[in-house]
C-alpha cells in the first residue's frame, strides 16, 4: 500500500532540481564519461546502472551496488513512473502520477525475489513552478544537469523526473530520496547554489512539497 505523507511546503525557496525542458538525446558511444545513448544507458540497466532520470550519460545513472535490495527494487519500479495528465502542475502529487502500477511492479518484484519487505519510508520532493515566456531555457536546463549530477554522485536519490512547462509556464519536477537524510548533502553543491540564485531571478512563482513515501508490508494493502 502506498501512503504519500506531507512533512510541510513552502513558497519562495530554492529547488533541489530545477525543472526544465529535456534536452535533446545525445547519441555518443563514450561510456566512460560522455553522452550514452538510448542503446547503451538500456544495456546497463539489467548490471549495475540504471537510468532514473532524463539524462542517460553516465555521470546520471544510479550505482546499484551502492543501495540494498530492496532500495533496488523500488528503484526499478519507479522506472515506468509517468503522469496519469497533462495538469500535473496544478494538481495534487498523488494524483498526477501512475503510483498503482508502480506499486503494482514493486509487489511482483517482492514476490518473484521472495524478499520480506517490511514498511519502509522514503523522501519526496516535489518543485512547482512558474517561469516566465522569456526565460532563458537552455540555461535552465544547464544547471539541472549539474545540480542532478552534484545529487546522484552524493548518493541516495532513486528518481528525478521533471515535465514540460505548460502554456502559462506552471511546471513541476519531482526528487524521490532513499531518506529524507540523503537530500541534504546532495543539494548543498555548487551546481545547486547556480540554480538557487537562478530561482531567485528567473522563476516568477515557485513552491516546495516535502512529502514520505509510505510502502507497506510487501507492497501490497
């Protein structure tokens, strides 16, 4: 069973992730540490990497081996976490995104690894936000890239997904963290302290919602 609980949100503050249109896919074959393409950054998924945002070079992708199983398998099922509408700015977290069927993906992974799930508690962030037409949006989406590699290299962030803006400019990006403890030190570098000032002058509105993700007994109510 899955339980979304606020901790508490607020207005005019920096984002851990700011969201901002997706860059256009690379299609480089440098794994060490250039671009990845679709092909490549799908390869490693089923090894030790995993894809857990939009980007797919490898700076981006999670280490497996650093999380315990069960972390994992959450990890995994997140992977086809997608929004249910278009109005995912405006409306409430839960109701924007498809958390059935990712729960659903979970429950079949605990089953099929018999692993004995007990009730675990996760961390989400969720940024909505307002940008005005004449923002620049490539240097948004610049600083995104190096706040999510400053949080993937400090450990502990399982998902990073944002949207497109809509047609008054509202959007919404979204972190889910192994702990509440973890986001801390992953949004406390330079590339975040870019992106804070950024908010500051860029965004005409902006708001944080610090929520628990609540995964019962083997998934399941």
């Amino acid at each position: 069973m899955l339980k979304l609980l606020s901790y508490f949100s607020f207005g005019r503050a920096a984002p851990l992730s700011t969201p901002t249109s997706p860059p256009a896919q690379s299609r480089s074959r440098d794994v060490g540490q250039g671009e990845l393409s679709i092909e490549d950054a799908q390869a490693i998924v089923e090894e030790r990497l995993l894809v857990v945002s939009p980007y797919t070079s490898r700076p981006h992708l999670l280490d497996l081996a650093t999380l315990t199983r069960s972390q994992i398998l959450l990890a995994k099922a997140l992977t086809i976490l997608v929004p249910v509408t278009h109005a995912y700015a405006t409306l409430p977290y839960i109701n924007s995104f498809n958390w059935d069927a990712v729960m659903t993906y979970l429950a079949a992974a605990i089953k099929s690894e018999t692993l004995d799930w007990k009730e675990q508690v996760f961390y989400i962030v969720v940024f909505r936000s307002q940008v005005p037409p004449t923002t620049d949006r490539s240097h948004l989406a610049e600083l995104d890239k190096a706040a999510h590699v400053e949080a993937m290299r400090s450990g502990g962030l399982l998902k990073y997904w944002f949207g497109t803006p809509d047609a008054d400019g509202r959007n919404l990006a979204t972190c889910l963290w192994r702990r509440r403890e973890d986001a801390a030190p992953g949004s406390s570098g330079e590339g975040h302290k870019a992106a804070m000032r950024a908010t500051i002058k860029m965004y005409s509105e902006w708001n944080i919602e610090r929520l628990k993700l609540v995964v019962k007994e083997d998934a399941e109510g």
